[in-house]
C-alpha cells in the first residue's frame, strides 16, 4: 500500500465492515428468535383453542343428553351449544390454516395436513351426534332413548377423544420443539457472537499490526529525529521506507535538516568571518592608539621645541636690549650707533614673528579654516622674496643660496605670501637639518604634462640627503633626530598641504651631487611669457 490514505481508508473499512456484519447478525438473530417465538405462542394459541373446543363438545353432549332426557326441553339449547362447537372448530381452522398452510416450509405444511384428518373427524362426530340425537328423540320408548343415548354417546365420544388428543399432543410437541429450539438458538447465537467477537479481534489485531504500529512507530521515530535536530544534531537524518505520506514527510525533513545544516555551517562562517573582522578591527585600534600615543609624544615634544623656539629669539632680543642700555650708560653722553644691535632685535624679532605664524598656519590648516587668495604672480617673484628672506640665516651658517630663474618667466595661479612661506620653510628645513651643507639651490624650470603647462620648482642641496622614510617624512611633527637641530617638524606636511590646495604636487628625492632634492609641480597659466635676463642665469646669496 503506497498511501496512508488507503490504510486508513480500509481500516475504516473494516471497521465499517464489521460494524454492517454485528448489525446482519444481530438482525438474523432477532428474526430467528422472533420465528422461534412465534411459533411457540401459535403453538399455545392453537393448545388453547383445542381447549376450548374439547370443553364446546362437552357442553355439547351435556345439552344432547339434556334434549333426549327432556323431550319437553326447547331444541334451542342444543343449537347454540352446536354452534359454539362449530365457532371454535373453525377458530381452531382457521388458526392451523394461518400458523401452517400458508408457511412456506415443508416440516409445517406437512403438520398441517396431518392437523387436518383428526379436525375433520371432530366435526364428522360432531354431525354423526346432531343426527343420532334427531333420531333418537323419536323414540317414543324412554328406556330405548337412553340406550341410544348412551351408544351415541359412547361412539361421539370415540369420535371426538382420539383426534382431540392427538391435536393436543401435537401442539404440545411443537411447544416443547419451540423450547428446544429457543435453546439451541440461544446456544448458537452465542457461539456466533463470540465467534465474532475474536473475528473482529483478530481483524482490529491484523489492521494494528499493519497499519496503526508501522505508521505510530514512524512517527515516533520522526519526532525523535525532530528533538535531536532540535538539540542541536543537524546531520539527523531518516531512511526513507515508503513512498506514502509519511514518506514525503521524511523527505521533507531530511531536506529541511540539509538545509539547516547549511545554514549553520554558513552562520559558523559567517561567524568566524566576524570574529576575524573584529580581531582586525582591534589590532586596527590598537595600531589607532600606538599612533595616537605616537601623536601625543609628539605633540608634547612639539611644545618642547615651540618654547625652545620662542625663548631663543627672546633671549636674543633681551640681551640685545641689555647690551645698547649698557653701551648708552656707557657712553655717559658719547654718540653711540645702535644699528647693529637694532638690526639684530629686528631680524629676531622677525624670526619670532615667522614661527608664531607658522604655528597659527599649523592650528589653520588642522582645522581647515586657511583660505588662500590665489592670483595670477610670477613664479620668479615669489622665489626671489623667499630668498631674499633666507638669504641672513644662510649668510649665518655659511651656506652659499642660489636662484636659477631659468631662460623665462612662468605665471602661475597661487597665492605669493603661501607660496614664498613654502619655499622659505623647505629652505630653512635644508639649512637647519642637513649637515655639512655647503649650497643650496633653487630653480625654476618649465615643463608639459598630461594636464597642460608646468611650473617645476627644485630645491637642491649637497647634503647627505633624505634619511630612508619615503612619505612618512610628510606626517606632521615628523622630523629626523640626527641633525641636533631644534624645530617644529612641520615643514614638509604643511608645504605637501600649501601645494595641494594649489592643485599642485611636492615629491622628495635625490639631487644629482648626492644630497636631497624637492620637486613642487604646479600648473602653469602663461607658457608663453618673454624670458627675463638675471644677469648670467644665476642669484647668489650668502656667502660659503
């Protein structure tokens, strides 16, 4: 059977079955018992009847006697006790005519044929005694009339005794073959019903075994599939048996388990994924803090050197002050030139200025408020300014300052004062960190890019050059150690911010007689512009 459809269906059926068949029995047992009952209660009716009858004949020969004893007694009497003989011989008829004739069975037809010979004797004594008592009440010899009397009597008698017991007889036998057989219905009726009672026993045993415990069985085993899944064992899996029902089923949970299976190895990745994702989230923190604490210790150096910075021109500026009020006292009313120590005050005053400026710049351009005022100058321009600014300190440390202007001019969009402040500051980086500098030099050259017209300008030194850091010397408070010197380490993060809001570009490398060099490329508005004469090509200042 490949449907528990089917199963239940004639398990149904069965039981339907069953049900119809106790009903078929019980209704044959009913009509059998019915039969056997009335056949009994016909029996004792038809007993009843001959009852009456033998009493009807008895009345009947009293009243015969009474009308031969009597020949003055009115012939009345004897009619009605006649025709009360005849009314229950006909009762009697008619109930062995109703009770057998008209059954259809063989075993009745025949009693009532055999019923029939003695009720017709009855009634031929019956008749043989109306005639007999007729003749005899013409006997006008009373002694006669009696001896007639008695020998009808005698002969009605012999008549009417062996057919009425007969009768008797035979309907007493039916009563008892009625109880026999109420009894033997009973036996067998009961031997029926246990009969059916283990046959549906065995039936309802039969569909249970093949049926309702095969199919609770798997059940059971699909619920307890379902509490390992539950439990967390996702390879459960069952065997599928039959393709009914509880087959699909089956299937169905194994696809069902398959895919939570991959759903948890997807979720474990996932998971594993995550995990991954926030070690690297972590590990990038703990590098965000190293670089903060990094930032923090600069920045507490950064304010190291800005108080070492300000004290120096400070100190300069006090003792200059001291000085000219000594040489004043001094003089006690001599002139005394003070243009030296005023020069100094000023160019240190200046320098002050420039760093405080330079600090303002920094806090600016970390916050984003710097805005630049960008107009057409001249690349020439700006670069002589910022010479003409580091041209005392390189006078100071000996270090010859060169201008290479080029055979032209280049115009270019920039804002000057930023753009002098950046080539001023990459100056003073090469003054105050390359050691055993002897030159430096800056020019001008023109170029074509991808984009159009370039303005390239160079800072070269005869330096040791760059250290080995590539663009971490472009982080800000980054500054190399060895040169001894004191400083921001600000120069080359805000010159790399100056050129790229100029569109621009500022890259580090290495010059041709070994020291560093730094390339600004920013676009250039006049390729055309006439060439300017600077004297043989080349602006010195300072002195080696």
């Amino acid at each position: 059977m490949r449907s528990l459809k089917v199963r239940f269906a004639l398990l149904l059926g069965g039981m339907a079955l069953i049900a119809l068949l106790a009903a078929v029995g019980v209704l044959w047992s009913i009509r059998l018992t019915e039969n056997v009952i009335d056949r009994t209660l016909a029996a004792q009716h038809r007993l009843e009847l001959l009852a009456e009858l033998s009493g009807r004949l008895a009345q009947y020969g009293f009243a015969a006697i009474e009308s031969i004893g009597n020949p003055e007694a009115p012939p009345e009497a004897l009619s009605v006790t006649r025709d009360r003989v005849d009314e229950a011989l006909n009762r009697v008829d008619d109930a062995l005519g109703n009770g057998m004739a008209t059954s259809t069975n063989l075993e009745d037809r025949i009693q009532y044929v055999a019923r029939t010979r003695p009720l017709a004797n009855v009634r031929a004594a019956r008749a043989m005694l109306d005639r007999q008592v007729t003749l005899v009440r013409r006997e006008s010899d009373p002694d006669r009339r009696k001896t007639a009397m008695q020998g009808t009597l005698n002969a009605f008698g012999a008549m009417t005794g062996p057919p009425l017991s007969l009768l008797v007889e035979a309907e007493r036998r039916s009563m008892n073959a009625g109880t026999e057989a109420a009894a033997t219905l009973s036996n067998r009726l009961t031997i029926a019903a246990l009969t059916a009672v283990a046959l549906a026993l065995a039936f309802v045993g039969v569909l249970y075994r093949s049926v309702t415990r095969p199919t609770l069985a798997r059940i059971e085993e699909i619920r307890r599939a379902a509490g390992a899944v539950g439990s967390g064992a996702l390879d459960t899996r069952l065997s599928v048996e039959t393709r009914d029902e509880l087959g699909l089923l089956v299937a169905n949970f194994n696809r069902m388990a398959a895919r939570l299976a991959r759903r948890e190895g997807r979720l474990a990745a996932d998971r594993a994924a995550l995990e991954d994702t926030v070690e690297a989230r972590t590990a990038d923190l703990r590098a965000a803090n190293a670089r903060l604490e990094m930032v923090d210790r600069s920045r507490r150096r950064f304010f190291a050197d800005v108080s070492h910075e300000l004290r120096t021109p400070l100190t300069v500026i006090l003792g200059e002050c001291d000085l000219a009020q000594r040489s004043v006292e001094r003089a006690a009313g001599k002139p005394v030139d003070h243009g030296p120590v005023f020069a100094t005050i000023r160019k240190r005053a200046q320098r002050l200025k420039r760093r405080v400026e330079d600090l303002l710049r920094v806090a600016r351009s970390e916050s984003g408020q710097i805005e630049l005022d960008r107009r057409a100058v001249s690349a020439v321009e700006v670069l002589t300014d910022a010479i003409d600014s580091a041209g005392s300190e390189a006078a100071r440390r000996r270090v010859e300052l060169v201008l290479e202007p080029g055979d032209r001019d280049i115009e270019i969009s920039a804002d000057p004062e930023w753009l002098r402040q950046v080539v001023e500051s990459l100056i003073d980086n090469a003054l105050r960190h390359a050691g055993g500098l002897t030159r430096v030099t800056v020019s001008l050259n023109g170029g074509e890019g991808p984009q159009g017209s370039r303005a390239l300008i160079t800072i070269d030194d005869d330096g040791p050059g760059f250290p080995e850091q590539g663009e971490g010397l472009f982080e800000r408070f980054r500054r190399e150690a060895r040169s001894g010197e004191a400083g921001f380490g600000i120069g080359l993060a805000l010159a790399r911010w100056v050129v790229e809001r100029h569109d621009g570009a500022i890259s580090l490398g290495r010059a041709e007689r070994g020291g560093a060099r730094v390339v600004i490329d920013l676009p250039a508005l006049d390729e055309g512009a006439a060439p300017k004469s600077y004297g043989a090509g080349h602006e010195r200042i300072g002195a080696a």
